[in-house]
C-alpha cells in the first residue's frame, strides 16, 4: 500500500509541476491562468504534506501542515472566483472577493498555528482542539465548506452559460462542457471524502487499509484534469449590462404580460421570420441577440422575453436550429458535393466543429455524417436483381 501510495503521490507531483511550468511560462497569461496557478500550488501542497507523513519527515511534515490544514477553505473560493474569472473582466476581480477567504485565515488563527505550537511543544497546550477529536470533525466542516462552494459554483456557471445561451449564437473559441464536468467530478470527489472521514470518526480502528488513498487519487486526477483544460481555456466576458442584473431572469419570468401583450408577440415573431427567411442573418457567426433585434427595430429586452417565454428557446439554440436547416438545405444541393460537411457547416454561421455536431444532433436525432450517409442513399437507392433482370 505504501508503495501504491508513493507512485501516486510522486505522479501527482511531477505532472502538477510541469502543468504549473507551463502556466507559469505562459506569454497569455491572463487572472483565470493566475488563479488555476494558485489553486495546483495548493494541490502541489497537499502533495507534499502526504509524502512528508507518509515517510515522517517532520520538519518538512511540520512548514507544510501549516497551510495545508486550511487548504479547503481556499481551495473552495478559488474554484468559485475562477469561474467568475472566465466570463467577467475585472483586474479586481481577487481583491474584490478576497472575503470569501475569511474562514481560512480564522482557521489559520485557531487551528494551523495553534496545532504547529502544540506538535512544536510535544505536549497539548490549547484544551479545545481536543473537542474536535484530533481535527477529525474539523475534516468534516472542511468538506461541507468545500462543498458549499462547488454548489456555488455550480450555480454560477449555469447563471453563466444561460446568459451567454440567451444573447449570443455562438461560443467564439471556447468549449465549457469541460467546467460542467469538472464541477461534477469535484461534487462526487468531496462526497466520497465525506463519507470517509464520517466512517474513520464513527468506525475507528475498523479499517483495515487506507482507504484516504482513492481521495488522494481523485484529487490528483482532477487536478491533471483542471491543468490541461486550464492552459487551453479561452475567456468570453459577458458585457456588464448583463452582469449587471444577473438574477433579473428570475423576476421577469414572474408576469410576462408586463414586457410584452399577445399582439405585440404576434407581431414581433412575424418580422422574425421574415427578416430570418429574407435576409438570413444567422449565416453570421457572431450574431448576436442585440445585433437581431436592432436589425428588426426592437429592443434585445423585448426579442428576450418573445424568445425565452412566448417561444421557450434560448437565443443560441433557435438560431442554431435555422444554421442545422440551412446545412439540410445546402447538403440536398449537387453544387455543395464538393465541400466537406465542416465547411457547409462554417458557410451557416456555426463556428466550431463541437457546436455543430451537437446542435444537428439535437434538431435532427442524427449525427451529421449518418445523416448524409442516409440522405446519399436515398437519392441512389440499390438496384435488385429483379430490376436488371426487367
């Protein structure tokens, strides 16, 4: 087990080091790059700590501690103001959010320096780090704080990726479903963490291996996990009227009646159509719910309301669904023969492989290529036996 233990550990550090000199010699390096830094020297931390215990090495065991033992109550917030940091552009952003911090630093204060002074000292001086069994609770109060802010996070990032859903038509050089997955796995990780250190608290002595060694795994999977999508990760801001008022979307699902009457829904989903059987402005790539709504003379607030409660779609997927039927239109043409189906799909306004493949799957049931595959075989149906016979 030991063994086990080392290889995972020194794995973990040798690939967390290289992730962090690559980010560290990175030219882009821009705050979400910062942050990801922050978060796997933590992680390189936590590392370190293991192997010192684990091989007793007390000096070094002793300096790292020292941090490590608050390293959820920072790790948490992190993850938080990352993703923040991804959509919003604020070179305050950290200062800004540096209250989110505060448990840490009172755990500092009334647990990390006091337990180094008792280890120091070889002898229990401060009576009430003995209430919390050694700092087993306290592990049970890290997780439940850790997993307070993945469920913010989580929170967040959907408010997020709603907006961004709502007023634009595409995703310029960025691919979030890796943070929805990340957020996920960090969810199931601190659960099982949880339900660990409840069973080492409750069951004493009844476990027979370090069972803390699949935490550790997990831990340092996802953190591989974080690094490589972290170096590759592009930043698309939400304009600040939108950030502005974030939780509106709630209040104006209340009574829609109030932004728009049944005529002028009517009304403004005739013009449209037209203007998007006409002139076809989703063939842009960049189209957006503003630029749309000036061009058919209302306001982004008005086409907002007709799209997200009269129609019930967001923005990026209604427009999405004229791009899968423009590429159907231009597949059943013999002068789009010689394009690939990427390219077809580049000329509709998609621009990622990703989004397109995704969103002709969702509108048709089918994957791009097995559609044109179907659609092929239907134009040059096979000839039986019968026939040629005839």
């Amino acid at each position: 087990m030991k063994l086990l233990a080392d290889f995972i550990l020194v794995s973990g550090f040798a690939v967390t080091t290289v992730i962090l000199f690559m980010l560290a010699l990175s030219k882009k390096r821009k705050i979400p790059q910062n942050i990801l830094m922050l978060f796997l020297s933590i992680i390189l931390l936590l590392i370190v700590t293991m192997a010192a215990s684990l091989h007793q090495i007390r000096p070094v065991f002793l300096v790292t501690n020292l941090f490590e033992g608050g390293a959820r109550f920072v790790l948490g917030p992190l993850l938080f103001i990352y993703i923040k940091s991804i959509f919003i552009k604020d070179k305050n952003l950290i200062k800004k959010n540096r209250f989110h911090f505060i448990p840490f630093l009172v755990y500092a204060l009334f647990f990390s320096i006091p337990i180094l002074i008792s280890r120091l000292m070889g002898e229990p001086i401060f009576d009430y780090l003995s209430l919390f069994h050694g700092t087993a609770y306290m592990a049970v109060v890290k997780d439940l704080f850790w997993l307070l802010y993945i469920f913010l996070s989580i929170r967040l990032f959907r408010r997020f990726k709603k907006k961004m859903k709502s007023n634009y038509s595409s995703f310029k050089k960025a691919n979030f479903g890796w943070i929805s997955k990340f957020l996920s796995i960090s969810l199931l990780m601190v659960l099982f963490d949880l339900v660990v250190v409840n069973y080492r608290i409750f069951f004493i002595g009844a476990m027979t291996w370090d069972i803390g060694i699949i935490s550790l795994s997990l831990l340092i999977l996802l953190t591989i996990y974080l690094g490589y999508h972290g170096l590759r990760q592009s930043r698309i801001y939400l304009p600040d009227f939108l950030l502005v008022n974030l939780d509106e979307d709630e209040r104006a699902n209340t009574n829609i009646q109030t932004i728009l009457t049944y005529e002028e829904q009517k009304d403004l989903k005739s013009k449209l159509e037209s203007i998007l059987e006409k002139e076809k402005p989703f063939l842009q790539q960049e189209l957006t719910l503003s630029l749309l709504a000036e061009n058919i003379g209302t306001s982004d607030k008005k086409l907002s309301a007709l799209l997200n409660h009269s129609l019930n779609i967001s923005f990026y997927d209604f427009i999405n669904k004229y791009r899968v039927e423009e590429v159907k239109v231009k597949l059943k043409s013999k002068d789009n023969e010689k394009y690939t189906l990427l390219g077809i799909a580049y000329t509709c306004g998609f621009n990622s492989k990703s989004s397109f493949y995704r969103a002709f799957k969702k509108e048709t049931g089918s994957s791009p290529t097995a559609y044109k595959k179907k659609m092929s075989s239907e134009k040059c149906p096979t000839v039986s036996n019968e026939t040629l016979v005839r």
